[in-house]
C-alpha cells in the first residue's frame, strides 16, 4: 500500500487513509517543533493554574480515540508526571455527559484536557459546557487538530484557557484517526512529562527511526494480514491496555465490523474474554519494557500458543535479553528501550496498518469503510440534553 501510487491507491479508496498513516514519523517531529514554540506559553499558563490552585486535578477526554490518547497516557503521567502539583486521569467524554455528577468534582480546582481532531464532536462540546456550570475553579487546555472547531474557538482570548493545535497534516480526512491519535498524545506527553527536553528530542527521532521501519516492513505485515481470520485480538498492559483498545478500534472501523476485534490487558484475559479465541483468530500482545510487567505479556503469550487453538500469536515490542517470547515477533531494531507510553507510538502504527490491509482485504474501502453510512466521520445523531 505504502508504494503504490496515489492514483492506484484511488482506485481501492485507500489513499487519503494510507498517506496518512504513512506521514506520522515526520508529524511527529513537527509536533516537537510546535511544543519549542509554545513551551514558554504552556509553562506560564500551567504556573499561573497553580499559582492560583495549587495542586489540581487534570482529566483528559475525549470520545472514541481521542479517549483512548487519555488512557494510554495517564498510567504514566501518574508516575512520571509532577504529582505535586497535578492528579492525573482519564474520563471519556460520553461517560461525563451522560453522568457529570459522577466524575466532575465542584470543590476541586480542575485542568480540562480535551483531545480532539475536529472539535466539533456534540459530547467534547457538551462536556466543556457541563463543566463550566459544576466546577467552580475550571482550567482548559485544548489539544486539538482544527483551528476552526468550537473547542479552539472557544477559548480564543480567554485567560482560564489555552489552545495547542496540531500539525495541519494531522487533521485527518480520512474516516478512522490516526495522525492525529499519535500527535495528539505526542502533545500531551511533551507537556505533562517531567523528562527533560533534550531526552524527550532523542526519543522523538528514535520513534520516527521507528515508525518509519513500520512502513519499510509492509510486506511482513502483510503476510500476517494473508492469514485466515475473522476475529482479532490485542493485548497491553499498563499504557499498551489504552493503546490495545486504539487498535481494536481501528480494525472495526477499517473492515466496517466484518472482523471482530477485542482487547484486553495481558491478566485480564483469562477471565473469560479468553473464549473469544478460536482457530480464525489472531492475537497481538504490545509487549512492556518494564521488566515486571512484560513477565505477564509473556506468560499469556506463551499459554495462548501453548493452547494451539489460534494460528498465530505475536509480541510487537522491543528486544528485551532474557526477556524475550519464543515464538513469533515484530520487532524492532533500536536497542534502547523505550518507556511504554512512547513506544506506543510505533506500536499504533503497526495495529493501523494492520487494520489498513485488513480492510482491502475484506473488499472494503478504508477512506469510507461505513458502507451504510450510519457510523461518520465526525459523529452525528448525538442529543444533548439540558442538565
């Protein structure tokens, strides 16, 4: 797909898709590039939160995949980020409209992330308006793809917010996201984490080293995808579960739901999401590089392709001596490990070209995969009701 011609890529509906996911590693050095412009700006806007507040509750949202930038990022912002000044977690958009009573707290000083490409979704529009009438000392930062979506709109010239917008190439025109899942988390992470600059700019060109090979090993993925299944499962654990669920997504969308997909997390398996696995199932486990934690990747790894009911199980990581499945992998050459939250990066870009093939190869089109037309781009049919 990655060498084909736009106009043979047209030809199959796929070329808005395939260029999109193709262009990630060079987005995301423009997404480092926007953060150097505007760190002063963040760091004066987050000084003066706390200036005010002290330490705040920061809830990341969003709907769909703008949800699942959260939940890969929050495990490790829990750990890396400053923790005394911020509590980090992960509400989705939909659960906050539908019940804002339960996850939004009025006492307590706020930072509203909202993840979106469009900014125009009713529930991320929705919840920023919940939110101004409950809590009482409210904050926004905008992470979004489109300078003219409400979201960004919104908070031009407002001092209790700030807007972050994405690489112009982010804004997906494409059905499913891609670029702007990874910038957007991207963004997030050169914010919150408490890493220096000059390492987190080593560990942007290792993961556009990275996703860059996902693109050059096209054909080993492919001969993955000529396997016969119509069920798929991934696996993470820790900030590779959120990641687990982004792929999940994408497959669905991709194939229009003509494969099902699941994800769980490497211990949650077992009970009883392992009976979806059968012989026209293939799983993926995004392997950890903490060392305690990729003994479980490992342990269902192994007890999956001990089973011998699936035709084909494999980790997608890093090398990792002593520490490494026996049985098939994708993986990849850089030697240092990365922290989980950036590998899933690369990572994500193997489950999208995975669901990429996997489209073509159900006879759908992956620019417009929805052949009924009731799942859209930007979603619509949504009723918001007054709170």
């Amino acid at each position: 797909m990655f060498t084909k011609t736009d106009a043979e890529l047209e030809k199959i509906g796929a070329k808005i898709t395939t260029r999109e996911i193709q262009q990630q590693p060079e987005l995301w050095q423009q997404t480092w590039s926007i953060y150097q412009d505007n760190k002063a700006k963040i760091e004066e806007f987050l000084a003066k939160v706390n200036s005010e507040c002290g330490k705040v509750r920061v809830i990341f949202t969003g709907a769909g995949t703008s949800a699942y930038v959260g939940n890969t990022i929050m495990p490790y912002l829990q750990k890396h980020g400053d923790r005394s000044k911020y509590d980090f977690t992960a509400i989705d958009t939909t659960k906050i409209v539908s019940t804002p009573e339960d996850y939004l707290e009025p006492e307590t000083p706020t930072i509203l992330v909202s993840f979106a490409r469009s900014g125009n979704s009713p529930e991320s529009v929705a919840t920023v308006e919940l939110a101004k009438k409950l809590v009482k000392n409210l904050y926004q930062i905008a992470i979004t793809c489109a300078p003219e979506g409400h979201l960004a709109q919104d908070l031009q010239g407002d001092a209790t917010g700030l807007v972050l917008l994405m690489p112009e190439k982010s804004l997906d025109q494409g059905f499913a996201m891609t670029g702007s899942f990874s910038c957007m988390t991207l963004a997030a992470l050169l914010v919150f984490d408490t890493l220096g600059d000059q390492e987190k700019e080593q560990i942007i060109k290792q993961i556009a080293t990275m996703g860059k090979s996902v693109i050059a090993r096209e054909d080993e993925i492919a001969a993955l995808v000529k396997t016969d299944f119509d069920r798929i499962t991934y696996i993470g654990s820790g900030c590779l579960g959120g990641l687990a669920e982004e792929t999940r997504l994408k497959i669905l969308e991709l194939t229009a739901g003509e494969v099902a997909a699941l994800f769980d997390t490497s211990m949650g398996l077992r009970h009883g999401p392992k009976s979806f696995l059968d012989k026209k199932t293939i799983v993926f486990d995004f392997v950890s590089n903490n060392s305690y934690t990729r003994q479980y990747d490992l342990d269902i790894l192994n007890e999956i392709r001990d089973d011998q009911i699936v035709p084909l199980v494999m980790a997608v990581g890093q090398e990792k001596a002593g520490q490494d499945f026996a049985g098939q992998t994708f993986t990849f050459a850089e030697k240092k490990l990365l922290p989980d939250v950036y590998l899933a990066l690369p990572d994500v870009m193997f489950g999208q070209t995975i669901a990429l093939l996997t489209s073509i190869k159900v006879n759908n089109k992956p620019d417009t995969p929805s052949p009924t037309g009731t799942v859209n781009r930007v979603v619509k049919g949504v009723t918001i009701h007054k709170f």
